[in-house]
C-alpha cells in the first residue's frame, strides 16, 4: 500500500480533494481523511484547517461537508487554505478518548508529511458543527494542556477554534429538564455510561474544564432554540473564556434549532472566514 493508502485525487472547479488518505490502522481498519486544496497552486504551502464532522458521535462522515457546509468549504477554498476533513471512530465503536485520540493522530500525521501534501501543520485551526465542534473544541483546549494524558503528544499547535452549535459541557448535557438522560443518549454511548454516573469522565471530555490563559481564540455559533445542544453550552463555554481573557465571538440566531442551514449561509460565513484570516493569515 502507498503512503496515500486507498487514495484518489477528484476535482470541482474550485478546488480539489484528495480523497480517503490512510492516517492510521487500527486491527485492520483503516481510518482516512480527505484533503481539500484550491485550484490554484501556491507558492507557499497552504495553511490547514482541520474539519471534524458531526452526528451526535454515532454517525456521520468526513464525506459531508461538500454537502453540509459547502458556503464554508469554497470560501475557505478561495481564501488559500487547505482543509483536511477527518473520520475518526464513532461512538457504537469506541468510547471517550477513542475519537480525540484519532483526531490527534490524524493531527500528527499531517504534520509529518506536510511537505508531501503541501500543506503548513505546524499550526492549525480546528473547525466542526455539532459533535464534531466539541470534538474539534476539545482538541483546542487540551492541545494548549501540560502533562496530558489524553493522547500521543501533538506535534502541532491549535491556532484557533470555530465550533458550529457544539456541546462544551457533558456533564450538563447529561441532563434535560433537571433529569438525567438515559444510557441510551448519544451523550452517554460516547462516554461509555451516563455523565451523571459517570461524573469525572464527563469533566474530562468537556471543552469547559481545561479553559486556561493558553486556550486558543474560539468563534461560536448557535441557534436560540437548538434542542439538541441547548444554547447554555455556548454561553457556558463563552463565560469561561471571558474569565481567562481567551479571544472569542459567540453569534446567535434567534429561533432556529440544531444544524440550521442559515449558518452557513452569506450572514455567518463571512464572519469566519474573518476571524479564522485573523489567527492563521493566508498570502491573499
């Protein structure tokens, strides 16, 4: 097998993507990323944005966000990034660390051949929506953490965080109207039990505990009447950032609920483009 794996390069008319990259295997299963790149070639590598998809942790793929966020993908595109979208192991899988673990190898991976997909990894910006943005939230604020645990060292730095209406806070998840969720919740089959029951390991998958003076600037946005990941995660994690002083923007919608498809649209993209411009300048 080549260094691409199962590779194959498609192309649209403004950029083009390396499709199902080999960035690790695990007893025999592969796990994969795809690489957008613009058509245009650089003369520099191209600064990378790291997409993490949702699906409440049980589904989903990296397939998506032609499809999902395609607003976001081709501005990013003209802007001169390059975007790596990865698949990691879902919930019905693996549990907590499983996905981050995978999303940091993915990381480290594309910084040791950089120089193959011409590509700059020594810093990046995670972006996500849903699962997906507490994934990529979580890769944030634990990248900037001394003696962590939680996975390989990195070998790369997170410059900024973008997260489309993703939890922060699990252990709050674990309730809804002042009742615990269920074992069945898709919050609970990431954690492997009930946050409640499970205390400590909620914390430790929370964006929320490891806010520090280091945490990496967030942009944040959601919808008023999201059920699903209720606007308090948003607000909570917003309220942390504040106390350390961490660069962050939190946009709201009213009344719209979970994956409204007015965050990807000329009223929000704009605004992160801007602010991911800010934090991982391009040449353009």
């Amino acid at each position: 097998m080549s260094l691409l794996g199962m590779s194959s390069t498609h192309a649209s008319d403004e950029f083009e993507v390396t499709k199902n990259i080999v960035y690790k295997t695990l007893d025999g299963r592969t796990l994969m990323l795809d690489l957008y790149k613009p058509k245009q070639m650089a003369e520099q590598p191209y600064p990378l944005l790291v997409w993490v998809h949702g699906g409440a942790w049980k589904r989903g793929s990296k397939d998506a966000i032609p499809t999902k966020n395609p607003l976001l993908l081709r501005s990013m595109m003209q802007k001169g990034y390059a975007l790596a979208s990865i698949d990691y192991r879902l919930s019905g899988e693996a549990t907590f660390p499983a996905a981050i673990v995978d999303i940091n190898d993915a990381l480290n991976y594309l910084h040791d051949h950089a120089e193959q997909f011409n590509v700059a990894a020594d810093n990046v910006v995670m972006m996500g929506r849903s699962a997906g943005g507490h994934l990529a939230g979580l890769i944030g604020v634990t990248n900037s953490q001394d003696n962590l645990s939680l996975y390989h060292q990195p070998r790369y730095q997170v410059s900024a965080v973008v997260s489309f209406f993703g939890p922060t806070d699990l252990l709050a998840l674990g309730y809804k109207g002042g009742k615990a969720v269920s074992d069945k919740s898709s919050v609970s089959r990431f954690l492997g039990n009930t946050p409640s029951v499970i205390p400590e390991i909620a914390k430790k998958a929370s964006t929320t505990t490891y806010v520090n003076e280091k945490t990496p600037p967030f942009i944040q946005l959601h919808g008023t009447l999201d059920k699903r990941v209720p606007l308090a995660q948003s607000e909570q994690l917003k309220a942390k950032l504040d106390a350390f002083g961490v660069e962050n923007q939190l946009w709201i919608e009213e009344g719209v609920g979970h994956s409204a498809p007015v965050f990807d649209t000329e009223k929000y993209v704009p605004h992160v483009v801007t602010f991911v411009q800010r934090y991982l300048p391009t040449l353009h």
